[in-house]
C-alpha cells in the first residue's frame, strides 16, 4: 500500500481538504487529517480530468456531485495509475465525453420535438414495443445494481439478497421451482429473475429486462404458496407487458434510447430516472388490470388457486394492518372485483402450488 497527501474537493461546496490517501491493490481510501474515512473509491470507477502536467486530477464515472481528488505527489500518483487499468491520460476519454455530450444535446432536441408533436405517453406507448430485448435486458441490468443500492438500507441482519446463505437455501430452491414453472408456463421472450429482499415492507416490484423483486414482508404475510405466486404472475403480466420499459420511456424520454445507442447506461442519469420511475411511480389503472388479467390467467395455467391473488387483494383493501403491497399500485374495489371475475368458476385445485414442507422452507428464505 502506497500512502500520500492529496487534495479532496467533495463536489458539495468549493472547501479544500488536505487528506492522506491510501492506494491499496483493491481501493483508494480518502483519509481526513484526523484519519476519518471519508471515501472509498474503486479504480475502475476513476476518470482522468485535465490538469496541469505535475498534478494528477481524478474524478468518479457515474458520480452525480462530483467530488475530485488532486493528487501532487508522484510516488502515489505513479501507484494510482500502476493500479488503475482504465485510467486514461492521454485524453481518448475525455474526447469521447465531448462527443457524447453533442449527441445527447441533439438527443435532447429532438426528443422534445417529438415530445411535441405526440405527447409522451403517447411517445413512450408506440416507442416501447419497438426497443429490442436486448436493450432492455441490458437496460435492466443497470437499473438492477441502482434500483438494488436505492433499496438496500444496509441491514446488518445479512446481505440485501435472501436465499444465499446456507439455511436459506431450501427456500430459495422451492422459490426457484415455484418461478421455473410460472416462466415455463409464461413463455416470456427473457429470462426471469426474481429476487428475495430484504425489506419489511409488503411489496413486490418489477424492473425493465425482467428482474423481479419480492420484498421480504410480502413473503411474511401471505398466507400460501398459491397467494405469493398470485402476486409474482402479476408482476410477470408487467414484465410481459413491459411496463416497466414504457414507464422509463415516460420518465426518462428519449435519451433512455439514446443510450442505447451510445451504448452506455451507466454514465448517466437516465438510469437513476428509471430507478425512481420504476419504484415510485403508479400505473395506470388500466395497465395494471392488464396485469391482473395476465396474472389470473398464467395462475391458471400451472394449475394455481386464480382466486388466490384476488384474497390477498382484498386484505390489502380491507386495511390489514401491515400490509402495504403493491402500494404504488392503485387498489380499488373495481380490480378486486374484475380478479374475482377473470377467476370465474373454475374449481379450486385439489393442493397448492408447493408441498407444506416446500412452503415452510419458502417461508424461512430470508433466515
Ligand atoms: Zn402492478
């Protein structure tokens, strides 16, 4: 490990900070004159700025404040760049980030134009069905890791994701066997993947590029194996539908796709956008009785109770306490009442979806 003095500008108010820096193989460690930490910096994260000949300038790819740290001292600037692979200082990069700044600027330009002409949602419902899959599987990908560090709130009860250790395992598994056959079932044009979280709150949600979330607290309260798949087929109706895409598309606007085109996602604030779309914003009603009918229907499918979404519907609705599911999701009688009627008359199945002992391990997925 390599130490030095160093410059640390937090991006937040123009003070000077004298601090010592550690240059470990893993990170770079930002030390106030008193030895608190103030951050931890990883090298495939830095980012060249000009800078006079003897100073070394770096920044953060991605940081919204932009902190920097000037670094004078050559025998730690020289260990910085033996370790950082990606730290470019001839310059390339920088002339890539003008470029792509013009290209966003037309982007801009023309997105409001057509914004314009067709009104956004409008925009965003004819636009949608045309992003390729693999956009949107690469799209989600990036939203994943900043929808993943928005929710996590740094439990020391385990890690963020349920079903990795050990005594979780089994519920993972019958997790997975409940998923794998409602993909099967489901036909989906990409791959699923559902996730366990920890988080008290009742609530599921689903992101662009078919990542699922299940709050932890939803798998606390219901009440069987046939509820829980209720509530994941209807996020696998959004998935299906692509809601979730849609709903960036109305957020973010164009520039989502030109980010596409650019190839780069995870430079901009377009994925920050989507992440707070996808997690505050509401569907409309109509889009999430699409949803329900989806649900209702692949429930039924792979042999599911179809009413069972429609129960813990009606616990919401009764104002269980706890319960705050699909809270972003509008709830009224109406969509109850349309589930009860999708379900028909079909029979109820002679057992549930998982065996007692399947659910039981499903129950204790986050320890
Ligand atoms: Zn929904």
């Amino acid at each position: 490990m390599t130490t030095g003095p160093a410059i640390y500008f937090d991006g937040l108010t123009s003070a000077r900070h004298d601090v010592t820096v550690e240059a470990t193989p893993e990170v770079l460690r930002i030390r106030a004159a008193d030895g608190a930490e103030i951050a931890e910096w990883r090298y495939q994260d830095l980012r060249h700025q000009s800078a006079p000949d003897h100073v070394l300038r770096l920044g953060r790819t991605g940081d919204t404040v932009l902190a920097r740290l000037e670094v004078h001292d050559p025998t730690l600037a020289h260990t910085i760049d033996e370790h950082a692979d990606t730290l470019d200082r001839t310059g390339a990069a920088e002339r890539r980030v003008r470029t792509r700044v013009i290209v966003w600027s037309f982007a801009a330009a023309v997105s409001l134009v057509l914004v314009g002409i067709f009104g956004l949602p409008a925009l965003a419902d004819r636009i949608a069905p045309l992003v390729p899959l693999s956009v949107e599987h690469k799209f989600g990908l990036a939203v994943d890791a900043q929808v993943r560090s928005m929710l996590n709130p740094g439990s020391s009860k385990g890690p963020f994701e349920c079903g990795l250790a050990a005594v979780e395992k089994p519920g993972r598994a019958a997790l997975d066997n409940l998923v794998k056959r409602m993909e099967t079932a489901a036909g989906l044009p990409i791959p699923l993947k559902v996730a366990v979280v920890r988080r008290a709150d009742a609530n599921a949600i689903a992101l662009p590029g078919g990542h699922i979330y299940v709050f932890q607290g939803l798998i606390n309260r219901t009440r069987s194996a046939d509820e829980l798949a209720g509530v994941i087929a209807h996020e696998i109706g959004h998935v299906a539908n692509r809601d979730g895409t849609r709903s960036v598309l109305q957020a973010a606007g164009l520039s989502f796709l030109f980010g596409v085109l650019l190839g780069d996602f995870t430079g901009g604030g377009v994925v920050v956008i989507a992440a707070r779309s996808v997690m505050q914003k509401a569907y409309s009603r109509e889009v999430e009785t699409a949803a329900d009918r989806y649900g209702v229907r692949l429930m039924g499918k792979i042999g599911g109770d179809v009413r069972a979404f429609g129960s813990i519907l009606g616990r919401i609705a009764g104002g269980e306490p706890g319960i705050s599911i699909l809270q972003n999701h509008p709830l009224t009688k109406d969509r109850i009442a349309a589930v009860n009627a999708a379900a028909g008359d079909a029979p109820a199945p002679a057992q549930p979806l998982l065996t007692p002992a399947e659910w039981a391990d499903l129950k204790q997925i986050c320890g």
